[in-house]
C-alpha cells in the first residue's frame, strides 16, 4: 500500500462510500467494502482492531488518513478522544503509548459531518 505524505497523516484513500462493513468474530479484524465513482470497488482492510467507530453502511469518507497514536491526544483529535473515552471508559494514564508500543496506529476518516476512528495495527487498501 502506498503512503503520500501531506501536511496531516498519511494519506490512504478519499472519496469513497462504504458499501458494506465485516468485522470477524473476533473483532481484530474489519473490512470495509468502498465504492469509488459509483462504480470502481475497493476492499479497506483493518487487522489488529483495538476500536472502530465505522458502523454505518452509505457514509462517505471524504479522506482517510493514518497517523501515530500518540495524535489522539492533541487538541486536533479532542473530540474523537472524548467519543473514545465516552465509549470505552476514561483511558488509564499510559494506555495510548502502551498501545502504540504494540503497533496500534490512529485511521482518521473525514466524513461529510464529522470524522470516525479506527484504532488498529494496520490498513490495507486493494481493488475488489
């Protein structure tokens, strides 16, 4: 998978509905099936899930970016913090650096009203 580097994270993909969503029995493992242009599919594949907000079919990314966890604690991810801590309970003082000592990285997806998060070890991006 190829990686741009711009002036946020590393960017993945944009501009894609997500069609479908699976996530293994599990739950380390998400794909997302995306449709480009109406037309053109791609397979969004997300091993080692730690969390996913991603959980509604016909929402458009606008962009996917990756960065390193520790960004989750910035000002810029604030509210994504707030959606985590409201969903999995306040996080213990060094949760994050532990998580990203075992390879967990922050997926940032822009959506049309605001963005989700994955958490996960790694995102694969093929054609279907």
């Amino acid at each position: 998978m190829e990686h741009i580097e711009n002036a946020g994270g590393k960017y993945l993909y944009g501009t894609m509905r997500v069609e479908d969503i699976w996530m293994d029995e599990t739950r380390e493992d998400l794909l997302l099936t995306l449709i480009y242009a109406e037309r053109e599919g791609r397979l969004a594949a997300y091993g080692g899930v730690y969390y996913n907000e991603i959980m509604e079919n016909g929402m458009t990314i606008v962009m996917a970016e990756e960065y390193p966890l520790a960004a989750l604690e910035t000002p810029r991810f604030r509210g994504a913090r707030e959606r985590f801590a409201r969903d999995c309970g306040e996080p213990e003082t060094g949760l994050f650096a532990e998580l990203a000592a075992r390879g967990i990285r922050l997926f940032v997806h822009y959506g049309k009203e605001r963005d989700h998060i994955i958490l996960a070890r790694r995102a694969e991006i093929q054609a279907r």
